[in-house]
C-alpha cells in the first residue's frame, strides 16, 4: 500500500476542524486525522507493507523547464537556490514535521527523494512491486498506474477513508473511455487547470477518449495529423498540428517516473514502534491521544 500523503493529509486537514488542537492550543488536526486515516486503511485492507510517500520537490524543475506554467498558480515564494515554496494554509505548513516525526517513531516507512514529487515515488514503487499494489490518493493522476494485469489499482477517497472508490481499468473505461495507460495521454490531450497543464485547445475529455479509441495512443493521434486519410475534422488536425511544441514535451512532465532512485527503506507494516519513547514524547506534546492509540492497536493486531 502506497501512501499519497500530502494529498491524504490535506484532506485530513479540510476534514477534522481546526478544534482539534495540541495541549499548548496548536492545531493537529490534520495530524490526527492522518493517523485515523492510516489507521482505517491497514484495519480495512491489512496491508503486507506500508509507504508513506512524500513530495520532496512538489515542483520539479526539470517538469517546469518543460512546461513554464506547471503548478506556477499554487506557488507562493520563488527560491532561486532551491524548490519554490507552495501555497499551504498557515496552519497546515506547521503540521507537516509533526507528521513526519510521527511516522518515523512508528516505524512507518517514509519516502521522499529530492527532485521529484511522491507520485514519482509512487510510480517507481509500483513498477518495482513484485507483486498486488493499493495507491490511496485523491490525485487523478495516478489513475495512469491502474494496471489490471499487474494487481495495480487507485483508492480514491470519496469520504474521508471510510468510504473509498475503488478505481480499476473496467471503472477508468466506464468514466473515461481509456485504460491505465491511456489515462496519462487522455491527461494531457484535455489538459487540467490544477496543474497548470494547458491541454489542446478545443480538445475536451470527451474528444480525447475518441481519438484515442480511433488511433490508441498520442503518438497514433499525431501521426494521424500527418495522414490526409485519416478521420480528423480540419479543426483538430490544425489545432493538434499548432500544439506540437507542448505534446512533445508533456508526456514527460504529465507520466509519473518509474526510475526514482529509491533509498533502501524496511517497508514492512511495524508492528511496534520503531521508537517508543519519540512516540510518547510526541503524544504527550502534541495531544495526539486515541488517534495514535488506535492505530498501535491496529498495527499490534
């Protein structure tokens, strides 16, 4: 089971109200939301290994060197020597070492690799998975790892984590008219505003799922730009024939990368705290109670 955090704990966030403070009045209540989240998918599911997989860069800059506008609406400081920093509520940004702090003691294994986002993380996980992956995330971009044949499918959270959509490629084709595979050119052709992506113009989703089931993939829909036989109307061969520059470069930035160098992590569910007196020291002062509690519960059964 892969772990989407920073999409999981956001969530968190905008779910459990900000009532819900630390004993010196700082609210964790996307802390305590994580840790029930966790705690419900390993109760529900009984996963064999766990990862929390972070966004050590959630900008890349090799992905915005290829598309200017990707993520630039959500950043809120430029940093010449570093990653750009991204616009989170005030009471959010100080949650997120709590977090971390947290699942480390736990023992829960937590990955982030500079110069990639955790969904690069998540991909190269999934492609080095030997066997039946779970990605739980509320981003639609992973929706391109979903792979029947390898066990490989989304949990999308509709409802907090209680209630979860299970995303396969018999629902991806219901929805969307594509498989796994054709998620990432679907993504792309129609663009998508909360990435900055900016998409053909006038291709919608509806048009992309048609050319890819007319010439199954993007790189069979540009050479059809090429073929005067082939059945495009005259303003999607121009529009797709002007936006060459950008479909050249987007599958790069759109797919997830499946070659992250990985650290060597234990990725084993801990079944005890990796460090119990960190963990103490962290539910004391931070007020982190049944939420933690629960969830040794869980990780011990």
């Amino acid at each position: 089971m892969l772990l989407d955090t920073a999409s999981l704990y956001f969530r968190a966030y905008f779910g459990v109200p900000d009532s819900v403070k630390a004993p010196d009045g700082t609210p964790v209540n996307a802390v305590r939301g994580l840790l029930d989240f966790i705690d419900r998918l390993v109760k529900d599911h009984r996963p064999d290994d766990l990862v929390a997989c972070m966004d050590a860069d959630w900008r890349p800059q090799w992905r915005v060197d290829l598309i200017p506008s990707y993520k630039a609406h959500r950043v809120a400081e430029e940093h010449e020597a570093g990653p750009d920093e991204e616009e989170v509520p005030d009471t959010l940004s100080p949650q997120v070492p709590v977090i971390e702090a947290v699942l480390d003691a736990l023992g829960i294994a937590r990955v982030g690799v500079e110069g990639y986002e955790a969904d690069d993380v998540i991909g190269t996980f999934t492609a080095r998975a030997k066997g039946p992956v779970d990605i739980v995330t509320g981003d639609r971009d992973l929706y391109q790892l979903v792979d029947d044949a390898r066990g490989v499918r989304v949990l999308y959270p509709l409802k907090g984590v209680g209630t979860l959509r299970v995303t396969d490629e018999a629902w991806l084709r219901e929805k969307y008219g594509v498989d796994g595979r054709g998620y990432a050119d679907l993504a792309l052709l129609r663009g998508d505003p909360s990435d900055g992506l900016p998409g053909v113009p006038g291709i919608g989703e509806k048009t992309a799922a048609k050319l890819l089931a007319e010439f199954g993939d993007l790189a069979g829909i540009m050479a059809a730009v090429d073929d005067p036989t082939a059945k495009l109307t005259p303003s999607q061969r121009r529009r797709l024939d002007e936006s060459r520059p950008y479909v050249e470069v987007a599958p790069t930035v759109v797919r997830v990368a499946a070659d992250v160098p990985l650290p060597d992590v234990e990725v084993a569910v801990p079944r005890a705290p990796r460090d119990a007196e960190a963990l103490e020291a962290l539910a004391a002062r931070w007020g982190l109670g049944g939420s933690l509690q629960r969830l040794l519960t869980t990780l011990a059964e």
